[in-house]
C-alpha cells in the first residue's frame, strides 16, 4: 500500500461510479481506460484512499541490511524484493542489495511509472508506455507497449494488460522464463485487472462493460494451458468497479472492489462478499494467509476499523486503530500498521506483538515474513525486528 499525495474533500461513492462510468464509456474509450491505470491509485482521494495494489512480495526473502542509503526524491516509487529495495523515478530505475550496495540502474523515461516485484525480479512500467524487467544484475524482458498494467504472481509468471486496436484491452501471459505462454483479446470489456494463478495454470480477468445504462463489472477465468477465445467461467461482480485481483492460491480469487471484496472458487463459484455497509473503504492489504480491509465510519472518524478476512470470505479478527492509517502492509502470517508516529504489529489473528514509537518520519512499511519490517524514512531503508525498540 502507498500513501496519498493529496486530500480533498471526497464525492460521494456514487458519484464516484457516475463518473468512472461517463469516463469509461461516454468519452474516447480506449484513451480513457489508460487513463483509469494511471490514476487509479488516485480514484476518490479520501473516498477510496489507499485502494491500491501492492507490491506481491515473494514468500521467502533474505534477511536485508540494518539500513540502506539511496537517492531521494519526492515523486520517487519504492518496492522491496527479496529484501532489497527497488527506487524508481521517472528517469531512473535503481536497484540495492540486501547489504545497500547498488547492484542495477538504468535510464528510463517514464511519465506514469509504476513498480511491481516477486522474488528476485523487479519491473518497472510506464503506464501507456513500456515495461522492463530486472533481476538485480540484468535485463530480462523489455516491451514497448502500451502497457495499462502489469502484474507478477509469486513464481514470477506475468500477466500484462496493453491496448491494441479493433480490442478494448488484451491480456498476455508471459512464464517465469520471460516467454510468451497465452494471450486473450476483449471485445466487450474493457480490462482493468488480471492475474496469474501461483501454478500458472489459470488467469483471472477483471472488465467492465456497459449494458445500456447499467454499468457490469465481472470476473473471468481461463485456462492457460488451452488456446481457447472464450472464458471457462465468469461470475458478475456485485460491488462496483473492481480496482484489484488478488490470487492468493491456486483455488481462490478475490476481487476487491469499490464496496469490498468478493471471494471466488477458481471454478468462478462465489464464496463471500464483504461490504463495506456504507462505510469509507479506505486501504487494504493481504498475504498468502489473509485480507486486511480497513474502513472509517465518516471521514473525519479519528477510529479506523481494520477487519481481517480469510479467502472464503469468513471474518477471523477485527480491532480497531486510533487515527488515520497511513499505511498498511501483510506478508505470511503478519501485518503492521502505520498509524501517525506509531507502528503497530500483529500477528495473522490481529493480537498485537510490538509497538514502534518515534515513526513521525516513516513514509513506507513493507512487512517481512519473520515479522521484522521494512521502514523507508527519508533517504534510506532500515529494518526494524520486534522486541529491539
């Protein structure tokens, strides 16, 4: 999760959907929808702060440096892989080993640029423009779009979103070899998520059409291994737009969308919904084990409800955070939370095991599967382990 730049006083939830809708579909389509990829973190600054996706972290991940030094700057993105850093601008690309050596840069020129790692591999991405892929020493695959979004799951398969005419978005798989193993073109729906099953058996894809006046989001799945135009199966979502596809497993998806999420058997059966019952969805995060979705009664609320969820859609734990929370990160069975100048961790059944003071000056947390946690503070990185404050 990232922190907002901006807050503005948030339109209603359905004025958020009247526009989307007006934006998708009553304006020059195409162009629009790379549009909707490049803002889409911004959608509904305080409405839907921080509906955002995450960087999917890789299941194990060696131990970083105590503190790794980079070069700053306000409008940098950052990512952690395999506990190193990743520093993107829009006209450089860094990457620093676990020791904070820099080990791979490169000149890019980016204007929309966005970050995503798994495992050892970082990409880098211009949304409406191109993609590379690194592994901290070299360049893997590079393509020159458009690129409207991109996503590894956690064996480094790839699924890219791009444009391509007489379409109104294309899907293409790409194995953890950097070749091209499936692509599906939409004729009817504008494409604004997939992903890739952790086996790499299977795609999701989530689109957005219009049917007269009504606006129909859905979720599709594909077999990869079949070279078939048509979906194995597709459920209509019933939250609103869909903003992210999480695949934890291979037998679960999860949709989350502008009202929640939404939980899917891979056989497109629908298991559970969380609503956010008119309350201000504001952030989200998830691991392999869990979804965290944290809401606010009114948006001047100082008490922030985080509800934490498994891939059935059953609750397992709710607790409450005092003020607003700024950022949120999960990995294996923890979670932190940065609330103000507080850092908070907690186990996957959301019992608190440590505090961190003094954060006033923490931008980023990525947490780690030890339940150490990443902090990004200024010009460097450092790690923090429960118990040593």
């Amino acid at each position: 999760m990232t922190k907002m730049h901006t807050k503005k006083k948030p339109p209603p939830k359905s004025g958020i959907v009247r526009g989307i809708l007006s934006t998708l579909f009553l304006l020059v389509a195409l162009v629009l929808v790379a549009v909707f990829f490049i803002f889409r973190d911004r959608i509904g600054t305080d409405t839907l702060r921080g509906i955002k996706r995450l960087i999917p972290f890789s299941s194990e991940s060696a131990p970083p440096a105590d503190e790794v030094s980079f070069d700053s700057g306000l409008r940098n993105i950052y990512g952690f892989y395999d506990g190193k850093l990743a520093v993107l601008s829009k006209e450089r690309l860094a990457l620093y080993s676990s020791s904070g050596t820099e080990t791979f840069s490169m000149a890019v020129s980016m204007e929309n640029p966005a970050l995503e790692a798994s495992g050892d591999r970082v990409m880098a991405y211009d949304r409406g423009g191109g993609l590379v892929i690194s592994d901290g020493s070299s360049v893997l695959l590079e393509l020159d779009g458009p690129v409207l979004g991109a996503k590894f799951n956690s064996r480094q398969w790839l699924a890219v979103i791009s444009r391509e005419t007489g379409f109104k978005g294309v899907v293409t798989v790409y194995d953890n070899k950097c070749r091209r193993r499936y692509a599906w073109n939409s004729s009817s729906g504008y494409i604004l998520d997939a992903a890739v099953s952790p086996g790499g058996k299977r795609l999701a894809i989530a689109s957005a059409s219009q049917d007269g006046d009504r606006l129909v989001s859905s979720v599709s799945f594909h077999d990869i291994s079949k070279d078939s135009d048509a979906p194995e199966y597709t459920a209509e979502l019933t939250g609103g737009l869909p903003l992210s596809l999480i695949y934890p497993d291979n037998n679960h998806v999860c949709v989350i969308t502008e009202d929640g999420a939404e939980f899917y058997s891979e056989d497109g059966e629908k298991l559970g919904v969380y609503s956010s019952g008119g309350k201000i969805f504001t952030e989200y995060a998830f691991s392999s084990d869990f979804l965290l979705i944290a809401v606010k009664f009114t948006e001047s609320a100082q008490i922030s409800e985080l509800v934490s969820l498994d891939y059935d859609g059953n609750p397992i734990s709710k607790i409450s955070i005092s003020g607003d929370i700024t950022d949120l990160s999960a990995r294996g069975g923890y979670f932190s939370v940065l609330s103000g100048s507080i850092l908070d961790i907690y186990n996957g059944k959301c019992e608190k095991i440590d505090t961190l003071n003094d954060c006033a000056s923490v931008r980023k947390i990525a947490q780690q599967p030890d339940g150490s946690v990443f902090l990004l503070e200024g010009d460097s990185a450092r790690l923090y382990s429960p118990g040593k404050s």
